[in-house]
C-alpha cells in the first residue's frame, strides 16, 4: 500500500541528508555503469513509497522516460519498452527518481531541484536547473537509492 501524501510531506525531512557524506562514499558498484541491477532496488523502494512505474509510450517526444509529477501525490515514471543495455536503463529510472525527489523536495506540489552540484554550463546543456541535476547524477544510483531509502526508513518509523 502506498504511503500517503500527508505523510510524504515532510520538507525537512530532505534537509536532514548529508549530499557530501552520501556522495563521498560511493564506491565503484554505486554506479549504473558498474552495477545497472541497483536500478532494480530504487523501483523497488520508489514502489513502496507510492511511485508506479510502468512500460510505454513516454510523455515527452524523443524521451526514452518521463516521470509525470501529481499534484499532492507521487506519480507514474513511464519508460519505453525499446531495448536499452542495462546501464542505460538504469540511468533512465535514476533520472526519473531524482525527479522523484525533486517532486518531494517540493512538497508534491511542484518540482524543486535538490540543491546538489553541478557544472555551470549543465542547465545551459539540459535546459534547467531540474534536468540538469538529473542528467548529472543519472549514473549515481546508489546516491539516488540512499535518499530513498532515507525516506522511506524515516516515514515508516514515525
């Protein structure tokens, strides 16, 4: 059963996450590139938080996955059936779960970005503030699942 949108928002929740601590202690098998099966444990945890992720047509033209944020709950990443390797596909639900966690970041009203770094041409490159995080950490799956993982070990136990 999904957890419920009043319990997800919790702002400060986000807060208490250490970016430099998670980021700093990844190690090679953190990485889709190294490990592409740890996409599989971030739907997992991103399933029993609320997320739906289903295979189809994407929402936006020329993506291989979108992530369609609700209004006051979490929503529904959509990744095309093509074949993809492994790596790649594990990027893809990565993106989208840092979409995910922008979606939170903004109490489920909006998507904010997550204040991470990024290189000063990525939102020129990407287009925004939002893409450009997700484009630069796609390939950082265990930072994603941490996060996840955070919330979900902090909204069961409270």
């Amino acid at each position: 059963m999904p957890i419920s949108a009043d319990t997800l928002l919790k702002r400060s929740l986000l807060d208490e996450i250490s970016f430099v601590e998670i980021n700093e202690s990844l190690k090679p098998n953190d990485f889709c590139t190294e490990n592409p099966i740890i996409s599989q444990q971030i739907i997992d945890v991103g399933t029993r938080l609320g997320v739906q992720l289903i295979s189809g047509q994407p929402l936006l033209a020329k993506k291989d996955a979108t992530y369609e944020a609700l209004h006051g709950s979490l929503g529904t990443i959509v990744v095309s059936p093509r074949y993809m390797s492994p790596s790649v596909r594990c990027q893809l639900i990565t993106h989208e779960f840092i979409h995910v966690l922008q979606h939170l970041r903004g109490d489920l009203k909006a998507v904010i970005p997550m204040g991470w770094p990024i290189p000063s041409n990525a939102i020129l490159r990407f287009g925004s503030l939002q893409e450009a995080e997700a484009y630069v950490y796609q390939n950082k799956a265990a930072l994603v699942l941490k996060y996840l993982l955070f919330i979900e070990r902090n909204i069961l136990n409270d």
